[in-house]
C-alpha cells in the first residue's frame, strides 16, 4: 500500500518518518564512505538496470510499496552505480561536492516543497534567492543593481543570459525580439572564442541564433582569445553583435582577457558575455582575482553554484547588469499573477523556468556557511592543490603537464602519445584510487584533472598523483 496512514494525533506521520530516517541513514553511510571507497561506479548502467528490476520485478507493480521499503529498495539497488564524484579524488570534468550546510538546506528545500516561481507562492524562497543574489554579487566582484537568476547550471545561465543579450541588441536596433521573433529582424552577429564551451553554442541554437553562424575568435596556446584577432573579426562585424568571452576554459583553465574584450566590444556597441560556469569565482580570492581584471564591465556573466562553490545539483546563475534586459527576454508577462513586494522580484521573471525549485535556500546555506574568508579559502585550495597536482605529475617520468596551471584545472600527457594518455588515464579511472577525463585540446588527446570539491586536500592530490605514477609505470614498455 503506498501509504499507510499512521499519522499520530500530534501529527507526526509515522511512515513518512520512516522513510526519511532511512534516508538519512543512507545518507550518512554514503557520504561517511566517500573518501575510502572506489572512485568509479562498481556497476555499469545496465547492471543498475537489472538491480533496479531485481528490486521490484521490471513491471511497474500494481501495488505500491510502503515508502521506507521504497527508499531501501532504491539505494541498495542504485549504490553500487554511484560515482564517488563528491568526495575527494574525484577530478573528472568540473563536478562539486557540496557543502555541509548547502546539503542541509537542499533536504529542507525538498521538506518544504515550495514553489519558487512567484514571491506569491513562497515570499520565503522568493527572499533567499534575493538575500543570496545579494551576497553573489558582493563576492564575485559584480554591479550591486545587476539581476540573478537561480538556473540549473551553466548551460541554462548561457541561455538565460544570451537571451537578455539578443533582446538588449536588437531592442537597440528597434526591433522587439519577443514579440515578432527573429524573422525579419536585423541579422546579429555572435563573435566567440574558437574554444568556447559547448554549451554557448547550445544556447545559440536554442536562440535561433544559430551555432554555426559564429564568428570565431583565434586563441593563443592556452586557449585564451587574442586581442588582434577579436578586434579582426569586429571590424568585420557590422549590426547588432553579442561577444562571447572565457572566464575559466574547461581545458587550461585560462581567462580571456576581460578588461581588453570589454574595451574592444563596448566601442562597437556590442554585448560583453562572460562564461564563467567555475572561472568567475576567482573573484572571491585576493590571489586569483587579477584574472577577472575588467569582468565588472561585461553585461551578463554566467556561473554554477554546483561546481566551485560546492552546492549541490542543481545551481547555476544567471546575471545581467541591466536588470531591464534580463526581464525583457526572461519575464512573463502575465503580470497578472505578479503581486511582489516592491524590491523583490517574482523569480520567474529572470530564469528560463515558470514553476521550480526554490535554489536560493542552498545557495545562502553555503555562502553563510563559508563566509568570504571561506570562499576565499576554498578557492585557494582548490587552485594550491591544482598547482601541487601539476608539480607532482610533472615528476613522474613521461608525463608533461601541458597548461599553465592559472587556476584549478591541469592537462597532462603521458609520453608525447596520445594513446598512451588515453591508456593511463583509463586505467587511473579503473584502479578506483582517483578519476581524470579525457580531453582533446590543442589536437592532442590530454588527460584534465579538475580540482573542484570541498574535500580535496593535498593528501588527496598525492595520492591521485601516485595513482597517476602506477598507471604510467604499467604502460612502460
Ligand atoms: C560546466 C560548464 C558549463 C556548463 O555548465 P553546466 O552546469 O554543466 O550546465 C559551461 N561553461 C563552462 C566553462 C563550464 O565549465
């Protein structure tokens, strides 16, 4: 029976708090054996598959199961599929752990169940996402009137953003995007890095912008773009144009240089955006915010709460220096269901979604959490252990590392041969002790060990490096 109605007369519902102290339990047994277990899946999907139909026969069952079987049922057949991706020698792509009190905050997220769409339907998550909007701005060193959008990642803050950009560019041109489209309207140019993130050219295409209708930016060789050829291509460039720039490339790690693209798109009247999905947080430290130098003047910064600050999945932001831009292209113009208290906004009318989850609440737990010195610290952790990953793995015989370590992302090869690179990091990953992803950069295959969780201290990184040293040494013919 799905549910079995063993609410006490004070309320408390015995079955659901069955479920919920069994979750917790296997909360707790996962996250307590995060730094000890195998870093990869010990189950491959079709074996989670299997588990899943062993769990509760492969048809749906006309019956319902009590909610704590449920939960127990779910985590025994799905653990052996998880990656330990939030504990500490995890290193593939750019992934997070999260926080203690952001963890906190999202299982309360869940309790509360609050629909974050309207400050009618929750003042409360409507006033975290302003209050942690608030606190964004101050440490990523952004214009205090600038707008946040609580997205889901990265992806969605390219979109949100790059539709406030083509709605500010063509509204320049007199033409209302929103209302007539992009059919007939004055072509706009977008001008990007040769080595953006895919997701810009997913946004473009979500956009009717068009991926392939990029003009792109030649980089140097660490994938920065280069100033010459920007202002190249912006001579070439006439009508609206929206310029895409890099903080954080998802190989090296590199920041364009802000300050100059800010300086060569805003003389030609162009959008400055920024991808900074894990970048844009070098602003919290003293030692690394050289890097944003000029960021400030960009008109849309995109950014994840789920990688570098440590929220969980998912967290992005969506930021727009003029707040007219992000709602023109983001708000619902149903301003019938809009009864917002004066300085806060409905939060549908800056996010891409209508009715959602409430992401404020995680976001202020984990900033509240840190503090500034705290992000700060996380920051510089994340960029010393990179930088004690490099040294290290540069000592091992046969491996370069191939990047400028600026931040918290190393590229490294094993022997000048893409095959063997390929061969080591595979057999890291095997080996359970550490996980590192593959890469194709500069057209050479590379290995990218990222350095983005809360857990990974230098002991960690020793022991990845170690992992990486074994690995080699089994391929040395
Ligand atoms: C991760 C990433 C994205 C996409 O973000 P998601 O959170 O995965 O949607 C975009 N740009 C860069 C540079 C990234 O690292």
């Amino acid at each position: 029976m799905w549910h079995t109605s063993a609410v006490r007369s004070d309320g408390r519902d015995e079955e659901l708090h069955r479920a919920l102290d069994e979750a917790h339990l296997r909360a707790g047994r996962w996250l307590d054996s995060l730094a000890s277990r195998p870093v990869r899946a010990a189950a491959d999907a079709a074996a989670v598959v299997a588990a899943l139909a062993g769990a509760t026969g492969e048809r749906l069952p006309e019956r319902g199961l009590p909610a704590v079987d449920v939960v127990a049922r779910l985590a025994d057949a799905v653990e052996p599929g998880l990656v330990a991706s939030p504990g500490p020698r995890f290193h593939g792509w750019v992934i997070g752990g999260t926080l203690p009190a952001a963890l906190a905050a999202d299982w309360l997220t869940s309790a509360w169940d609050q629909n974050a769409g309207l400050v009618a339907t929750s003042p409360a998550a409507a006033a975290a996402e302003h209050a942690a909007a608030r606190w964004l701005l101050d440490v990523l060193g952004l214009p205090a009137g600038a707008s946040v959008g609580f997205v889901t990642g990265g992806n969605q803050a390219n979109f949100a953003c790059l539709a406030a950009a083509r709605h500010a560019v063509l509204a320049r041109c007199g033409w209302d995007v929103e209302r007539d489209g992009l059919q007939g309207a004055p072509p706009v140019t977008v001008v990007a890095s040769a080595e953006r993130h895919v997701t810009i050219d997913i946004a473009l295409r979500y956009l009717g912008l068009g991926a392939g209708r990029v003009r792109d930016v030649a980089t140097d060789g660490q994938s920065r773009m280069l100033p010459a050829d920007l202002r190249r291509v912006l001579d070439g460039s006439v009508g609206p144009t929206i310029v895409c720039a890099a903080a954080g490339n998802i190989n090296s790690g590199a920041f364009d240089d802000l300050a100059g693209v800010v300086e060569l798109a805003h003389a030609r009247d162009a959008w400055v955006h920024v991808d900074g999905a894990f970048g844009l947080w070098a602003a919290a430290s003293p030692s690394t915010r050289h890097l944003l130098q000029g960021a400030d003047g960009a008109d849309s910064w995109a950014t994840d709460g789920h990688k570098t600050l440590n929220v969980p999945y998912d967290s992005g932001f969506a930021i727009v220096a003029d707040p007219a831009a992000h709602v023109g292209a983001m708000g619902s113009s149903a301003a019938y269901l809009t009864q917002s208290a004066a300085d806060v906004r409905d939060p549908f009318d800056v996010a891409p979604e209508f009715s959602r989850r409430a992401r404020g609440f995680a976001t202020w737990a984990a900033l509240a959490s840190l503090g500034r010195e705290g992000v700060a610290e996380l920051v510089e952790r994340m960029c010393a252990c990179a930088r004690r990953a490099a040294a290290g793995l540069d000592a091992v015989p046969d491996v370069e590392v191939a990047n400028e370590v600026v931040f918290n992302q190393v590229v490294f090869r094993v022997g000048d041969d893409d095959e063997r690179t390929r061969a080591v990091g595979a057999a890291v990953c095997r080996s359970g002790d550490a996980f590192v992803t593959p890469t194709t950069w500069k057209g050479r295959a590379g290995m990218r060990l990222s350095v983005s969780g809360w857990r990974t201290g230098a002991d960690d990184i020793d022991l990845t490096v170690a992992a990486v040293g074994r690995a080699v040494a089994a391929t040395r013919a």
